[in-house]
C-alpha cells in the first residue's frame, strides 16, 4: 500500500462533492472515489430547499444558482407559453407543497426571503463539480469499493477500476460514505438500517404525449388510480402508482411502462411517443441507527433513505456534509478531540427523522382511498391557519431546525440565512466572509472587545466589526453557536472551547 490519505469520500454525487470541499476547505487531504464513470443523466431532485441552497452559497455558488434558476423560468414560461397561464413560477405567493397541497404561503412565513430554488440535481452537481475542481480536489471515477478494513488508526480501502487502471487500494483517516440509498460502504461498515418497506411506486420522467392537454391544468391530481402531474416543464411528468412497490426497481424504465401507468392513473386516453429519461422510486423509508462508526461516517441517503415527495432529500443531504466536514477536519487537524464527531449524529439524525415522518404522513394522505381523501381536506382547512402553514412550511424548507447545544436563546442552535452586514454601496453580507469555511465573530461590541478576546484563542474565527447587535458566534455549517446578552459575554468561552479552541 503506496498510497494515504486524510479522507476517501465515496460518491461524487451532491452530497460527496460537497462533503470534499468542506474537509478541504478545513485543511483535510481528501481523494473522492465514484463507482459510476460520468455523471448521472436520470432527473432526480427538480429543487433545492433553502439549506441547501444556502450552503452552496457560503461556498460561492450563488451567480450560478440564479443562472441555473434562468434557465428554469425559461423552461417554465415555455410551458406556459404552449399549455395556458396555470403554471405557479417566479410571482407565485406560494412557497412549496405538502403532499401535493401548494398551500404554503410567504406571507405565513417568518423568513420568507428564504425559499426554495427550481435548480435540478443535474445543475447542483455541475456547480459543484466546477468548484471541486477549482480546489484541485481529485475525483477518481469508474471506481467501485469492495472492501473496507477498520483498524485503530485509521481504514484501509479497495476498489475495482477500469482494465487499463486496475484495482486500487488507500489507506486513510476516516471514510466517508456519500453513495447513496443503496450504500455499499453502509453494508460494509455494519451500519443498522431499521425503518418501513416500501408500499408504492414513484415514475419520473420527460416523455413526449401525443395529447398532452388531456393532463392539464398543472400540478399535482389525485385520481382513483393515484396521483399524476404534468408540468411545469415541456414533458415533464410524475406519477404515484399505489399497486405496490416495482417488482425489479433495478429494470429499465420504458417507454411502455410509463404510457401503461400514465394512462392507468390519469383515466386519459393519451400515449406516450417518446421517452427521453425515465426513473423511478418508492416510499422505502430507513434511517441508520448511528451516522458513524469507528473511522467511517454517512451522509445523505447512505444514512437515510424516504419518498422523495416534497423534494426534501438534496437539502437533507447538504447539510449533513456542511454539518459533518469543518468538524471532522478539526479532529484530523488534531485541534478537537475525536468525540467531536459524535456531535454530528446528534446534531443531523433528528433532523432526518422529522423529513421521514413528514413523508410517510403526505404519502398517507395522497393515497386515493376516501380515509386518506378525508384527511386530507382536513389538512387542507388547518393550513388556512398561519399557524399551521408557518409550521408546516417551516417543516418542509427545514428552516424548523434547532440543534440542542444547550441553550434557552431560540437564536443558538438555528441555521441562520444571509444577511447584510455592512452598508453602502458596495455592502458585505455574512455569506460574503465565509467563503473559505471558517467561523465568523459578529462583534457589535464597543471597541470591539470581543473581537480581541477571541482572536487571542483561535485563528479559525473571522471576526467581523458591526453596527447593530447583538454580537453573535457561527460555525461554519452556518449554526448559531453564541449569541451575546446585552453588553455581557457570559457563554462565550464555553462555545469557543466547544468548537473552536484547540484542545
């Protein structure tokens, strides 16, 4: 064995990628491994939630979300411009859907400025694979792992890889798996994968219909068969078949297959002529008991996997790498002791069992039996309340989420959004200063006093002068770590050894 490494990554999908550049941007050496030879072209995720959006955004990515985002609302308009003006785009005063229901309104909302994005996984990808490749991350494709061996001091990995490469073999740190809901590296490893089996089949696809205003208007339609949609993008078309679970998930999608589906479930008498791409899933809905063991840590749907309705699983799986790579960084680093990481379970594993709840509860209430039709009109009366529709909204974009660290501010343990943080014409935002990954000081502080006191203990802290309070300590995953209480600073050291100061 010839060759080390602080971290392997396997998977080089979103969440993989986004895994590499946090660790290196942290100081990590890190080799990604992916078994696939080019990027998947199957549409998956069509949106990114606000974390997710977000994390991408302290990273740099926000001219190429709202170039991505362009493209969209072309695609939209092109819709719109073929099929009738009931297509919800850019003006709309919704924010998302509950199990098909798009009833969550901004104004109901506290951050309504923090929405999602129409940004496909395609496009996620492609922006982070640029960004990985301007850190000189290297990505090694074709490369399927078959073994792992954990020792006290690190995993030993070994893959198989084109003839003309061979089979390969490293030695590192720590391992982490980014492969998917399938994950080898989570079979491997010895990971628990307890939850509930699939019941239903989830089609998505862009097909050519020879009639398709037989579907129209847009957006989701619960029908004695199931539920389909078409729209909002020339061919695009989803469809929830309640029959029961696919018999090989692994089979090609057909051309065949989605006509016999589309035509069951919309009662239409429409064919399909031509199918561009075509996927499907199910509700199967697990959640490992442990994001970590020993030197080998999940993130995304190797450690959780459910319906993708709602469209919650690429934001799940951002930030679970923003969580889980500035901290284990600081443990290679030797500046934070190992138990650091076991933050990251607790910190990342309630969030997952909130969105696999969720999920099982919309795929409860689209089903096409009366029960479920009942309840959902029920649904539907209770968000007419702000109440409801600010949790429910808040719920699915995950800006609900709070990590324990202790603290009765409401402010410590949320993910905060960017913010303006200076004035003028050419103003600095929050997400502006931490573009190389380090935590930030807020130091509204006379003198800047604060400032002084925690640059003395760490150089892993930006700290940064304003105007208005009150003074406030973020990680760099975007967590509130310590906010100030009037002019005291009571709690701050504790945070600043929790995550910062080097043991």
């Amino acid at each position: 064995m010839n060759e080390s490494i602080d971290v392997v990554v396997v998977g080089a999908g979103p969440v993989g990628l986004l895994s590499a550049i946090e660790l290196t941007l942290a100081g990590a050496r890190v080799l990604v491994l992916e078994r696939l030879a080019a990027p998947s072209m199957v549409a998956k995720a069509l949106g990114i939630g606000p974390l997710g959006s977000e994390a991408l955004q302290r990273r740099g990515m926000t001219q190429a979300i709202s170039a991505a985002e362009e493209l969209t609302f072309a695609a939209m308009k092109k819709f719109t411009d073929q099929n009738g003006p009931d297509v919800r785009g850019r003006g709309s005063r919704f924010s998302g859907h509950f199990a098909g229901l798009s009833l969550i309104r901004k104004d109901a909302q506290k951050e309504p400025e923090r929405r999602p994005h129409p940004v496909d996984q395609r496009a996620v990808e492609a922006m982070l694979a640029d960004r990985v490749h301007a850190l000189g991350i290297e990505v090694r494709r074709g490369c399927d792992v078959t073994r792992l061996v954990q020792q006290e001091d690190g995993v030993e990995v070994e893959w198989t890889s084109p003839a003309d490469e061979g089979p390969g073999r490293i030695r590192c740190a720590y391992l982490v798996g980014c492969d998917g809901g399938r994950s080898s590296i989570r079979k491997m490893a010895g990971f628990d994968f307890p939850g509930t089996a699939p019941g239903m089949t989830m089609y998505q696809a862009v097909a050519e219909i020879d009639h398709p205003e037989h579907l129209l208007p847009s957006g989701w339609r619960r029908t004695s068969g199931g539920v389909f949609s078409y729209g909002p993008f020339p061919g695009r078309l989803a469809m929830l078949d309640f029959s029961g679970p696919p018999e090989d998930r692994q089979a090609p999608v057909t051309r065949e297959e989605i006509e016999a589906v589309l035509r069951r479930i919309s009662g239409k008498d429409v064919r399909v002529k031509a199918l561009e791409s075509g996927s499907r899933w199910t509700d199967n809905t697990r959640l490992v008991d442990t994001y970590r063991r020993g030197r080998v840590l999940l993130a995304g749907d190797a450690a959780h996997v459910h319906s993708p309705f709602g469209g919650q699983g690429l934001s799940l799986g951002l930030a679970d790498a923003a969580n889980l790579g500035w901290k284990l960084a600081a443990v290679i680093r030797g500046e934070q002791p190992d138990s650091l990481l076991d933050t990251y379970t607790a910190e990342r594993r309630p969030v997952a069992e909130t969105v696999l709840a969720n999920t099982l509860a919309q795929m409860a209430i689209m089903r096409p039996d009366p029960q479920s039709g009942a309840m959902r009109e029920l649904v539907a009366n209770l968000m007419q309340f702000d109440d409801v529709n600010r949790f429910i909204g808040e719920t699915m974009s995950g800006l609900a989420t709070r990590y324990d660290l202790g603290s009765q501010r409401d402010e410590v343990g949320r993910l905060i959004g960017n913010r303006p943080i200076s004035q003028g014409d050419d103003g600095v935002s929050l997400y502006d200063v931490m573009q190389d990954g380090m935590g930030v000081l807020l130091d509204a502080s006379t003198g800047q006093a604060v400032s002084r006191r925690v640059a003395a203990t760490t150089q892993r802290i930006r700290c940064v002068a304003v105007e208005t309070g009150p003074s406030m300590l973020i990680r760099p995953d975007a967590c509130v770590a310590w906010v100030a209480e009037e002019n005291s600073t009571e709690g701050l050291e504790e945070a600043l050894r929790r995550w910062f100061i080097p043991h």
